[in-house]
C-alpha cells in the first residue's frame, strides 16, 4: 500500500491560490483514474480537478468556500503499490429513503381518520346495548383539515376572478372570499392589492406565511463577485454623470433593419449603442483605459475590448467582446447572444471573461430611470443604457414653432474614475453618443 499526494496545478496564469466550490469525493470514498475529485473557481472560471491514479481518498484540502494555494494538497488517495487498486469489498448499500409520495401514502393508510374509524366500527360486530345515557347537548367533531381546506376551495371557486387572480391569491394565501370586489362583484388584481394593503394595517390576517432566518454562506461566484465590487469601491473615487436621450427615430431605424434581417440575429438596443461608443471613442482616449495604481499607469487602449455585464444563475458574469469597434451591426448581435448564453450554461472560456477595456452593464426592461453602476476595476469607466420610456416633449413644428408630441426617450449612465477622466471629458462623451443615438444615420455612415 502507498499514498499519492495530488496537489493543486497552475491552472492560470499568474494564479496563485483557488476557491474550492464542490466537492466530488470525501474521506472513505474510492477514486477511479480520471475520476471527479473537486471544481475549483479562479477569476471566475471553474476549472475540474480529476484525479490521476485511483484508490481511497484518505484527506481532503478544507471545505467547500476554503482556499488553496497553488501547489498545496488537495488531496491525499492510498493506492495499492504497484498492482492495480483493488477496491474492498463493498459494504451492503443502506437500504434507500423512501419517496416522498410514497411516506405519504403510509402516512395516509396507517393514520385513521373519522371516516376510517367509522368504516372499522361499522364492520366490526355491534357490542351490547349500554344503557341510555343522560340527554347532552351533542359536541361536533372538529373537521380534519383537509376537509376545512377543501370547503374553503369551494367557497373560493363561487368568487369571480380570473385564473391569473386566483393563482396569486394561493401564492400569497388569501382566501377570496374575504376579498371585496371593487366592481362587477369580479375580484381583480388591484382587489388584492388594496387588501394587501389594508393586511398590513392590522385590518387582516398575514398576507403570507412567516419565514425563519436563513444563513447563507458566501462562497464561489458570489464571493468573487463581493471582494471585486469591494475593491472597486473602497479604491476608486466614482462619480457618475447621466442624460437623457431621445431614441425615437434610432427605434424606427431598429424596427427598419430587424424587418428586413433575413437570417441574422435580431437587433437589440445594445448594439446600437456600442457602435455608438466605439465611434466616440476615439475623440475620448481616456474612457477606453486600464488604471494600475500600484504602478502609477494608465494604459489607453486603441482596440474596444468591450466587458458586456450578464446576469447569470451563478452571479454576475462580464463576457468580452473582443474588437468590438471591428465588428458591424450583425456581428455584435451575434456575438452578444453567443457570449450571454456562454457565460448562462457555464462554458464561457477563461480568455473570454477577462482583458476587457471598458464595460456595458444594461439592465434590459427592467433599468429603471438612472443607474450609478459600479467600475470594473482597472477600467475606468462603465457605461449603463437604462429603460426606454415614452413621454410628450416640444419639438419643432417646422414652422418656427413648437408642438407637443410621443418621444421615446432613454438616460445614458456613466460612472468615471475620477483619478484618471475628468467631469467634462466624461459628459463630452455622453454628449457625442447622444449626438450618434438621436442622429442613427450617422451611425451606419463611413
């Protein structure tokens, strides 16, 4: 018998320690070659450890969230010498915790109920007659619940209301038939709202029910995410700058182009607007940088790497588009669905999620009318499009005059490293993208 020592590989460069985010075996188990041993997270890419030989796992490097300098034990397998590893016999498997559904039957048949009771006093021979006993007023049998929850139901089925009304009713456990409808004896949407409302005065019962304490350990992309967005803040002095866009014609151009795509990807508003930023850029050398205030160096980058911010299951992920100022309309639609989906399912490369030069982060429907994004440090600077309203504003009749009419309009966040842009420089470039947003032609113009 000997032991082999599997100690954590340079997986990157310039990586000096890992984040263990799973484990795959644990002290007792038994490892094939090639077998699944643990992930390991660096600079948000989760790179599988596999182990080379196959034996017992004898220790394990610390637990999930620890981590691992490169070149430490990760883990320890006792391995048979020079034969081949025998496994030992193995132990009989426990037998497996029945289903839920089927605890439940047993539940079901083993625990009577009123009517099971009745049904077993009925087959059973009847006992002898007792004596009368003294006249009482009858106590009634408190229903089970289930039949209390089946009588509410019904009652509940009498309220007019929509499925969709219905259905929120259940989530929040409301019992329609304590909700007033405003009109039409229907209950609505904004029945429920305004009862919510009346709840949480005291008028009712809970709108839902109570929910302990939940302690969640911050580990992997969560614990990445907090020590880069700490760093950003606690090191660069942001401030932020927004302005408002009217992207009317900018969305019948869009609609133009999407209507007549053939098989190409479907425009967003986001390609336009990086095209947008890659035209402007130029004129403003100072937002496309890197800072490394450890050196006292700024780097201005001629090509637009450009960081794309991505919600994903796991966290926020940045993709990057790679020469983004080399790509057309087309091709940055492409390659920022084929980056989101890639950063979503987990198999975005490592060079893809690093070496960007300045950042988009856009929230899609749901950005609000002002964002003050946070810096992707070392950029020095990050850009957020927010939500597209529509709203009436003055505009020239043609005539001299004004007349009112339904514009789309858009705000267009900024968040500067105060060490390196200055107030004006980042408000110029603001200023030059609306010129491009409000102005589409000269977006496709040579």
């Amino acid at each position: 018998m000997g032991t082999y020592t599997f100690r954590l590989p340079d997986i990157g460069e310039g990586i000096a320690e890992a984040e263990i985010v799973a484990w795959h075996v644990a002290v007792g188990d038994m490892v094939e070659e090639d077998g699944r041993l643990a992930d390991m997270m660096t600079d948000k890419a989760t790179v599988e450890m596999e182990s080379p030989v196959a034996g017992k796992v004898v220790s394990i490097a610390g637990e999930v969230g620890d981590v691992v300098a490169i070149g430490s034990a990760l883990v320890v397998i006792e391995t048979e010498g020079e034969g081949e590893a025998q496994a030992p016999a193995a132990a009989p498997a426990p037998a497996p915790a029945p289903k839920a559904e089927i605890v439940e039957e047993r539940i079901e048949v083993e625990t009577s109920d009123a009517g099971d009771a009745a049904r077993v006093e009925a087959a059973a021979p009847p006992p002898p007659s007792p004596p009368p006993p003294p006249l009482a007023t009858a106590v009634p049998k408190p229903a089970p619940a289930q039949a209390v929850e089946q009588v509410r139901r019904g009652y509940d089925a009498k309220v007019l209301a929509s499925p969709a009304v219905r259905q929120r009713a259940r989530d929040l456990g409301i019992d329609l038939s304590e909700v007033r409808p405003s009109e039409e004896g229907r209950v609505r949407h904004a029945d429920l709202d305004q009862f919510l409302a009346y709840n949480a005065t005291g008028g009712y019962r809970s709108a839902g029910p109570e929910r302990g304490d939940e302690v969640i350990k911050v580990i992997g992309m969560r614990r990445r995410i907090a020590e880069n967005m700490a760093a950003s803040k606690r090191h660069i002095p942001h401030f932020s700058y927004v302005e408002e866009c009217d992207v009317t014609a900018l969305e019948v151009m869009r609609e133009q182009l999407n209507s007549s795509r053939g098989d190409k990807p479907k425009l967003t508003m986001l390609p336009l607007l990086i095209t947008a930023i890659c035209r402007t850029l130029p004129q403003f050398p100072m937002i496309n940088a890197r800072y490394d205030d450890e050196a006292g160096v700024v780097t201005r980058y001629g090509a637009v790497h450009l960081g794309m911010a991505a919600q994903t299951p796991a966290g926020l992920m940045v993709p990057v588009i790679r020469n983004a100022q080399s790509l057309n309309l087309w091709q940055l639609a492409r390659e920022i669905g084929r980056l989101a989906e890639a950063a979503r399912n987990g198999s975005a490369k490592s060079d893809e999620l690093s070496g960007s030069t300045l950042t988009v982060t856009s929230l899609g429907p749901l950005g609000g009318v002002a964002t003050t994004p946070v810096i992707n440090r070392p950029e020095v600077a990050i850009i957020g499009p927010n939500r597209i309203i529509e709203r009436p504003m003055f505009v020239p009749d043609g005539m001299g005059g004004e007349r009112i009419e339904k514009r789309k309009l858009m705000n267009i966040s900024i968040s500067c490293d105060h060490r390196v842009v200055d107030g004006h420089d980042a408000a110029s470039f603001v200023q030059a993208i609306k010129k491009l947003m409000e102005t589409p032609v000269l977006l496709l113009a040579d």
